[in-house]
C-alpha cells in the first residue's frame, strides 16, 4: 500500500462522488427510480446510485495488483498474496468512502437549505427520501448510505483480483438479471400470451421481476458461463475446426434461414407497440447501412446524412400525396425508384465539390449541406412547393392488388391490399434491410470495397496504386445516399405525412453514434448499434428527457473501453488489437519472467 495509491483512490472517489451528486440534481435518481428491477427490493434509481460506487472501487484497483493471483497454494507467495486482497479492499473502500463523503455533503445541504429547490428544482424531498434509504433520521440515512458505498466500493476492488474464471460467471448473472428486470414490463408484454398468470406471479411483480426470479436468472446465466467457459467453448471449437468447407457453408445457410424465420413470425408475437419499436429501429438500421458505406468503408466523415433521407422522404410526399401539392399522384411503388434516384443524384453532386477535402472540413461542408436541406423545406420560399411548416399530408401508402377469389380473405372484398398497421410497414421495412445488407456485402467484398478501404487507410497511397479517388469517393456518395432515400420514402409513407422537424441533425448524429458504437465498417454492428441506442430509448421512453445525456455517457465509455465498438469488423479488430495479439502469438517473453520474479 502505498501513498500514491491511496492519493488516487481519494480522488477517483471525490470525482465519483461529484457525478452522483450531478445525476441527483439533474433528477436522474429520482427519475429512475419509478422503475423497479427487482420488485420492492432494489429500483432502477438506486442501480444508477449503487453503480458509481462499484466503477469507483473498479478503477482504484492499481495494476500491478491486477496480476496477481488471490489464490495461491504455494506457502512462499501466500503471506504477499493475502495483501493484495487487502489492498484493493483498503483502495475500493477509500474511494467509496470519499464518494459518500460528497453526497453525504450534499444531502446534508438539502436538509439544512429547504431553499435550495429554488435554483434546483430536482432536489426534491422525495430525493432526500431515496438517498437516506426511507429513514427518518437524515444522520441515520445518510450513515447507511455511507457504509453502503464503502461495501460496494470494497467488494468491487476485491472481486477485479479474482481469476476471470470467477468473474465472467458472476458478471453475466447480474447482467442478465438487472438486464431482464429492466425491460421487464416489455417482455411481459410478450410472455402473456404464452403463460397463464400463476406463472407470470412467479416471474414479474407489480413493477419489475420478482426475487425468485433474479436469483434464478442470475443461476442460470451464471451455470451456462461456467459450462461454456469449461467445455463449450472448446467443443465448438474444435467441431468447427473438423467441419468442411461445404459443411460450413450448409452452416451459414441454415442459421440464415433460421434467422428469417425468426424476423419473419418477430411482429406475431410482438405485438403492435413493439412492432412499432421495430420499424423505428428497421428505419435506422436502413440509413446507419448507408452511412456505413460513406464513413465505414470510405471513411468519408458524412455529417448532413439526414439531407438524403430527406429528399427521399419529400419526393415521395410530392409524387404520391393526394393534397394540393401532391404533383403526380402516382402509386408508391412506382414513386420509390424516383425517391432512391433522386437521393442519389443528390449523393453525386455533394461529392462532386467535396472531392479533395478530407476530415474535419469534410465533415463541416456536409454538415452545411444537411442544414441547407433543412432550411429549404422549412422556409416560406419553398412553401408552396413543400409545404415549409406545414409540411405534407395525406401522402401515399403502397398497395398490392388482389385477386378476386382471396378479396373476402385477405381484404374484405376490397381489390388491393393497402399497407396500414405497423406489422405490415415491418415486413416492407425487413425487405428493404435485408436488401441493403445484401447490397452492402456485396460491395464489401468486390473490388469498390477493397477501393473504399484502400481510401479509408490512406487517399495518397490509394492514388498511387492506381485508384481513382473521383469514382471511387463519389460510388460511396451515391451508394450511402441511395439508402437514405429509400428509408425516406418508406419513413414518409409509413406516417403519411411528413413535417420539416422531422429532419433535424440529430437525426444525422444519431446514425452516425449508432455505426460508432457498434462499430465502424461492421454491417452486423449497424444492426446492434440500431438496437441499443435507438431500440432500447424507445422501450424507455419515460426517461426520454435523459436520452441526449445517455447517448454522450454511452460513447464516452465505448472510447474508453471499447473502441472497436460492440460488434466489430474483422478489419477493425485486426487493426486495434495488433499488439496483443502478437504479444499472445509469440507467448512469454524473458523479461516477462524476470518481471514476475521481482
């Protein structure tokens, strides 16, 4: 134990103490907690609370503690090895000391300053109520809440020492415990219709799961990581390693029929508000694959993306809407191809002047370009062409006409088939996806795709190889912006009207954090990044105010601590993670074993 280490762990605990307060004022806490996880034991509020403490007590743990093992047999090592446990609990809990210290002050503020709600509204009694656990004493609370984080602070540091054939199993039944109880409201949504209510009882509370069911979970989860940490993992590896070629193609084929067939039945059992979840999510996943292409695989930094999607979604208002400025009238599918060509006309002539531009002025010319689509939709000199304001209504929805003999059974006796309901939009949406993903694995592996790469590396040494950077850059324009135009159109139609609000540049910085959080140039990452930053805010919508705050929280960690993003390309792997896989490929060094001597 040094001085040093106990100086940083003071200060990893003040700075710990000073975001906990932050999240109280702002009225996270509060906020969050209305949501139960576990049922009248543990909320979503207090996980938010509980969590600053543990990632405290996780960074104070210094590195050289790290690598040592508590479980060591050898009588030589045993009397150092006890220590280093009592290190990190010393460490964990001095910064979960120093992080109740702060809130401690804080709550002590509020109780001694009634007038603070003047200039913070959020701190409110009910706060007050959660911070000091419901006592009535603020002393007594306020102690409570102090030996809670000294614990946890504590506990953390000494479970970062134990091997990670400990941890991974107890770190993935709490995941999928407080994972499950989190969206717990949703998936009884889906489980009523397959369970009677004595089961549902067992499972879920009157808000959150129920104590028998985390432990269960938190069993269950923890049993499978220890059985594939054991033998699964090394039996599926070798099964694969014994499989063909042919054997693991039929593979790949049979998990993507099984994959189908699992999008297809998603909205029978779903549901309509999560079907709807569903399309909002399809939408994006069509537009992050676009951006995918423009900043994944060129690695031309796109800030007006939102500009494309845009233009696809007013030339399917103009063509298909039976209002005033409705200009053709024409059906949706023979209005679509029109929506994709004019987005991608627009795609080619944004590259055109941006050609020799390169990072953050690239990024600035199309940010302008977004804002300038913007305007012109939203301003009275366009207004009788696009409605400004007032935007578009009473816009096309597709139709499929019908045979006479399946009228009465699929229509009602009506000749066509018109797409309404959002189970409906979900299929057209899911083919459009699957479209773009085949389009976008395809160009991947031709040769633009090994041109696109070459470019993201470097545009010097792409064009001295022989690329042409004017095809090459504007190919990647045009492509992006071809699928921003169809979720446009699709966008368009699905709400039948469309508003210039609706195109902010917001919409352009969310495609881009979903493809940086999943990870850039990884087409299954575009999918996961959808997912987790515009799914998941949808099922928690009454935290909608927090959504901007949690995006910012969300990408500062993935930098941190992973870069390469949730789902990474085997390229983007490859490239952060050189060193260490060089460093596992050639073993232990010989200055490695004098290091573990010393």
């Amino acid at each position: 134990m040094t001085r040093n280490d106990l100086k940083r762990s003071m200060q990893i605990g003040l700075i710990a103490g000073v975001v906990a307060v932050s999240l109280s004022a702002i009225g996270m806490v509060e906020t969050f907690d209305e949501r139960d996880i576990i049922t009248d034991i543990l909320s979503l509020g207090q996980a938010l609370l509980f969590s600053i403490p543990i990632i405290a007590g996780f960074m104070s743990v210094p590195k050289r503690l790290i690598n040592e093992d508590l479980f060591v047999d050898d009588e030589e090592t045993t009397s150092s090895a006890f220590p280093s446990g009592v290190q990190a609990a010393i460490n964990g809990g001095v910064s979960g000391f120093f992080a109740a210290l702060v809130l401690v002050g804080f709550i002590a503020l509020m109780s001694i300053f009634p007038g603070i709600r003047d200039s913070l509204p959020n701190v409110s009694p009910a706060l007050l109520d959660i911070l000091t656990f419901g006592q009535e004493s603020v002393a007594v609370g306020s102690l409570l809440l102090a030996i809670v984080m000294v614990v946890l602070g504590a506990t953390t540091a000494v479970f970062r020492l134990l091997p990670q054939r400990v941890q991974r199993p107890v770190r993935n039944g709490l995941l999928w415990s407080l994972g499950i109880g989190l969206l717990s409201e949703i998936i009884l949504l889906v489980l009523i219709n397959f369970m009677d209510k004595s089961g549902l009882r067992l499972i879920f509370g009157s808000k959150g799961i129920t104590l028998f069911a985390a432990v269960v979970i938190f069993v269950i989860a923890a049993v499978l990581t220890v059985f594939w940490e054991s033998r699964g993992r090394t039996r599926f590896q070798r099964r694969r390693a014994a499989m063909t070629e042919k054997q693991n193609k039929v593979m790949r084929q049979l998990g993507i029929a099984l994959g189908v067939v699992v999008l297809l039945s998603l909205p029978i059992n779903l549901g309509p508000y999560l079907t709807e979840v569903m399309d909002i999510v399809g939408i994006f996943i069509l537009m992050g694959l676009g951006l995918n292409i423009v900043v994944g695989f060129a690695g031309l930094l796109d800030l007006g993306y939102v500009a494309f999607f845009a233009i696809g979604a007013y030339t399917m208002a103009l063509l298909t809407s039976t209002g005033d400025l409705g200009i053709a009238q024409i059906p949706f599918w023979v209005a679509l191809p029109f929506c994709v060509l004019a987005a991608t006309l627009a795609g080619v002539i944004l590259g055109v002047p941006v050609l020799r531009m390169r990072g953050d002025y690239l990024a600035i010319v199309t940010l302008g370009f977004g804002e300038i689509i913007r305007v012109l939709v939203g301003s009275d000199l366009m207004k009788e062409v696009l409605g400004g304001a007032q935007g578009i209504l009473r816009i096309g929805r597709p139709t499929i006409p019908i045979p006479e003999f399946l009228q009465e059974t699929i229509s009602k006796g009506a000749p066509s088939f018109i797409f309404v309901q959002p189970k409906e939009f979900y299929y057209l949406i899911l083919i459009g996806c699957l479209l773009a993903v085949f389009v976008s694995i395809r160009l991947r592996d031709a040769r633009a795709g090994r041109n696109w790469m070459a470019l993201r590396e470097d545009e010097d040494v792409a064009e001295a190889m022989g690329i042409r950077l004017v095809s090459t850059k504007l190919l990647a324009f045009g492509f992006g912006a071809a699928f921003g135009g169809l979720a446009g159109a699709l966008f368009a139609s699905r709400i039948s009207s469309i508003f210039p609000h609706s195109f902010q540049l917001l919409i352009s910085i969310n495609v881009l954090s979903l493809i940086i959080v999943g990870g850039i140039g990884s087409i299954p990452g575009v999918v996961v990044g959808a997912l987790f930053l515009v799914g998941l805010p949808e099922l928690l919508r009454e935290f909608q105010e927090y959504r901007l705050l949690m995006y910012g929280a969300l990408l500062i960690v993935m930098m941190l601590m992973r870069p390469e993003g949730l789902w990474p390309s085997a390229v983007t792997r490859r490239e952060l993670h050189a060193d260490e896989e060089d460093a596992a490929r050639e073993g232990p060094t010989a200055l490695d074993d004098v290091a573990g001597l010393v």
